[in-house]
C-alpha cells in the first residue's frame, strides 16, 4: 500500500472515505515526560503552584484530541466517542508515563487523535512545571493498538513497560 494523501500528480489530498463503512475504531497511543525529582515530587504530591498538573493535563489531552483535525491538516473531523488519558508515575526514573485511548464509531481511524491526545497532555505537564525543571523531557510517543477498519487490529509489542488499557483489552508492553 503506498501513501494515501496523495494524488496521481503528487499533490496533498485528503483521503476520501465516502465508500468506507462505519465500523467501531479504538487507538491507544502513550508518551512520556521525565522531570528532576523536584517536580516529580510536587506533582504527586499535589504542590505545583499551578494547581493538580496531571487533572488539568487529562483535560488538555482531551481537548487536544478533539482538536486534532484543526492541527493536522488532512485528518477527518470524527465525532469522537469516547477519549480517556491515563497516567502512570516511575518513581525511579522521575518519569510519567501518559496513555490516551480515543473511540469512534466511523469510515476512519483515531490513531492521529490518540497520539495528539497524549502529546498535549505531555506538554501541559511541561508548561505547568516549567518555572520548576527547564530539563524536562518529552519523548516516546507512539502507536500502542488500534482496533476496527478494513486493515484490521494493530498491536506493537515491541516495548518492556506496561500500560494499562481500557477494561476488556489485553496488556501491552510499551516503552
């Protein structure tokens, strides 16, 4: 299968989805941000001075999902059904782990909103605790599953750290 979002003559096009049938689609995508230990410290223990980081970071990771379609230029606007963000701190690694899981029932994907998803949340994270760790990293965001559509289930195992999934799904390593 070679690239969707172009044409014959090579120019960008959104994918038309017309003929697609509507199935149930589901995309987990995860990330994750390290912090000193000072943030990460404030952060679980709830002192950031602008206010519970990881609360609004799962609002702003929503949001973003939603968005998507405003910032990514050819994806579809879907009527997303469902969109939770997950987070997991490592105490050891001063990291935190992000997951969002979006749900549509469509003609296309939400693998781009899911990765939106988290990226947004990562870097709410990053604004909210800037004025503490200038060094904070954000990285490994990618693709953890998608379900439904014609070219089937997508799983990447290829990782050793966990995430938890929606209730009903399997485990999967990730990071």
């Amino acid at each position: 299968m070679g690239f969707t979002h172009f044409d014959e003559n090579g120019k960008a096009v959104m994918v038309d989805v017309t003929a697609k049938t509507e199935t149930v689609r589901e995309a987990t995508a995860t990330g994750k941000i390290t912090v000193n230990r000072e943030v990460f410290d404030a952060i679980k223990a709830g002192n950031v001075g602008k206010g519970d980081v990881l609360g609004v970071a799962a609002t702003a990771g929503i949001m973003g999902a939603k968005k998507t379609s405003d910032l990514i230029p050819m994806c579809h606007i879907l009527p997303i059904t469902n969109c939770k963000i997950n987070f997991e701190m490592d105490t050891d690694e001063c990291a935190i782990y992000c997951a969002c899981t979006v749900k549509v029932t469509g003609k296309t994907g939400v693998e781009m909103e899911a990765l939106t998803g988290v990226s947004v949340a990562l870097l709410t994270i990053y604004d909210m605790c800037k004025a503490m760790d200038k060094t904070m990293e954000i990285g490994e965001i990618y693709l953890v599953q998608k379900t439904g559509g014609k070219s089937g289930n997508v799983y990447n195992n290829l990782h050793s750290h966990k995430v938890k999934l929606p209730e009903g799904k399997r485990e999967l390593n990730i990071l």
